[in-house]
C-alpha cells in the first residue's frame, strides 16, 4: 500500500464533499424558487380577487399572471448581480428566492425578493460598481417591459365590475379601509402616454386587482428601495465607488435623514389625521434597518482607480431611476367618509 494512500482517500472525499454539497446547494435554489412562484401565485390570486380564498383551482389560476411578472423581475435583479459577478471573476452563490407564506394580512406580496451571496472579495471599484449597478438595471428594464405591457392591456371597467359589483355604489367601500398605492413620476408619465380620452384606468385604489400594473409598480418600489446610495445597498455600492468614501457617507447620512423624516411625518400623520398625505411610517423603519443592520458606512475598497465616463453616466442615470420610481407616500390607508 502507497505511503500517500491515505491522502489519495482523504483528497477524494474531500471532493465527493464539494460535489455533494454543490448538488445541495443547487436544489436549495431550485426548492426556493418553485416554493416562491408558489407563495406569489396564492398571494396574487388574493390581490386580484381581492379576497382570501377559496383555494379552488380556478381561484389559483388567477395568480399565475402575477406570479410570473413578480419572478421575471426578481429573477433579472439578482441575475444582473450574478452574472456582473462572473464577469468580474468574484465567486457567488445563484439567487437565494426568499418567499413568504400568502397569508391574507396588509402587504404581503407573497415573497420578500432575493439576494446571491458573494463568496470572494470583489477587487476594484469597477467591479463592485458594475456589480451593484447590473441588479437594478435589469430589475428596471424588467419592470418597463411589465409595465408597458400592463398600460397597453388594461381591461375595461366590467374587470373591475366582476370583483366589486358595486363599484358605483354611494356606499362602496364605507365600511372598509381603501388601500391606495402612490403614485411615481414613472407611473404619471405613463398614464400620459398610454391612457388616453375616455380610456378607463383604474383608480390607485384599485391598481393591485391588475397584476401587471400591481407588479410593476411594486417593481418600482423595490428598485427605488434598493438604490438609496446607503451603505451595502445597491445605491450605497454606486455612490460609493463614484464619489469616494467621505462623498457616500455624506451622501448617506443626508438620505437617512431624508427617510427618517418620511417615516416621522407618515408616523403624524397616522396618529393624529394631519391630513397632509406626505410620508409613510415604513420609511421610518427602513430608515432603522439601513442604520442598526445594513449601517450606512460602506465598507473600504483598496483601490483608488477612478470610474470612466461611461460607467458615470449609467451611474447617474441609475439615480435618475431611484426618482422617477420613488414614492414619498408609496402606501396609504384612507377610511372612506
């Protein structure tokens, strides 16, 4: 028996390891995935009724349209990090999809998104900027494509007479809560372009009963969530390797500052019916999460090489996409008088 035979065992364990683990690692995304379209299958069938159940076949179908918009937009995010990644050589992980259970309470969109995992240190600025820009970008273009595609398809208004009745009623909604989705520059500018003459459009009331237009714009939400120029974000990484570390931490301490008086004013409003509908209390919580978890400090990178102008103007552009998908006020609830 070879002096070495041991090892040789040892080596090729040590392989079979990695093997087995990459297999378990793959099925892991594979079960996330198909347990998420899932999750945002049941939950879209819920917005667009409108109701919680029952879970009948026809009832689930209804959030197959959903569900598809939601992923194709998760799903081009993360694989705009994943594949900047491997351009650049840095080791991640596929999309980890993270989905929640469709159960009926405010604002469940049947998943919270999802995320890939660098395993190796990204080398360069260049790197960790095209990184963090390639997610948004193709998230946003992701978004467009579902929300021309909703604006040009927008059902008439017996779509909206088969889920409520009474839509015309005196009396719709007066013993409810109506649920009303902000409005974005984006979201305006594209009633102006596809909406036109008597056309029915929906009210922001009613938005999430089309799941197009419902996807979209929580598309939008998310895009503009995750380019604030904060720490770890995606924005954060932007401003970070185009700015220089003291510019971003200016930079984010200002934007904290700005959601953190979003959340306060939303926060007001809710206590105590100041009726200037500016402001929305999750702000003020996502203000908290970017301070205690994600910080707002962007951790150093040791190269002082300077982004050409190409990657600046897709830098900019990107925080030209942060304000025409942002919404000071994106959720609010009204008692109807």
């Amino acid at each position: 028996m070879p002096d070495n035979y041991q090892n040789i065992i040892e080596d090729g364990d040590d392989v079979f390891k990695k093997h087995r683990d990459n297999k378990e690692n793959y099925s892991l995304h594979i079960g996330l995935f198909i347990i998420t379209f899932i999750t945002t299958t049941f939950a879209g069938a819920q917005w667009i009724s409108g109701q919680p159940g029952p879970y009948q076949i026809s009832f689930i179908l209804k959030g197959l349209p959903y569900s598809f918009s939601i992923m194709f937009i998760i799903s081009c995010h993360e694989f705009g990090h994943y594949f900047a990644s491997v351009f650049h050589k840095v080791k991640a992980t596929l999309p980890y999809y993270i989905p929640f259970p469709p159960v009926p309470i405010f604002l469940n969109f049947g998943t919270m998104g999802a995320v890939i995992k660098t395993k190796s240190v990204v080398p360069s600025k260049k790197a960790m900027f095209d990184i963090g820009i390639a997610g948004p970008l193709a998230g946003f273009v992701a978004c467009l494509i579902v929300l021309v595609y909703g604006f040009t398809h927008v059902p008439g208004i017996d779509y909206l007479l088969a889920i409520h009745p009474d839509y015309f009623s005196p009396n719709y909604s007066k013993n409810g809560l109506d649920l009303i989705f902000g409005n974005t520059i984006l979201f305006s500018l594209f009633k102006l372009i596809f909406i036109h003459g008597s056309k029915f459009f929906p009210p922001m009331s009613e938005i999430y009963h089309y799941p197009y237009l419902c996807v979209g714009w929580f598309g939008l939400f998310i895009t503009s969530m995750n380019m604030i120029p904060v720490g770890q974000l995606d924005g954060g990484h932007i401003a970070y390797t185009m700015f220089g570390e003291k510019k971003h931490f200016n930079i984010a301490l200002i934007s904290f500052v700005i959601l953190a008086a979003l959340g306060l004013m939303g926060l007001l409003e809710g206590l105590f019916d100041l009726n200037y509908s500016t402001g929305w209390v999750g702000w003020l919580l996502w203000a908290l999460v970017l301070l205690l978890v994600i910080k707002l400090k962007h951790p150093p990178i040791q190269d002082d090489e300077e982004l050409d102008t190409k990657r600046k103007f897709l830098g900019y552009l990107s925080f030209f996409i942060l304000i025409i998908s942002f919404s000071a006020t994106p959720f609010a609830i009204v008692i109807p008088k």
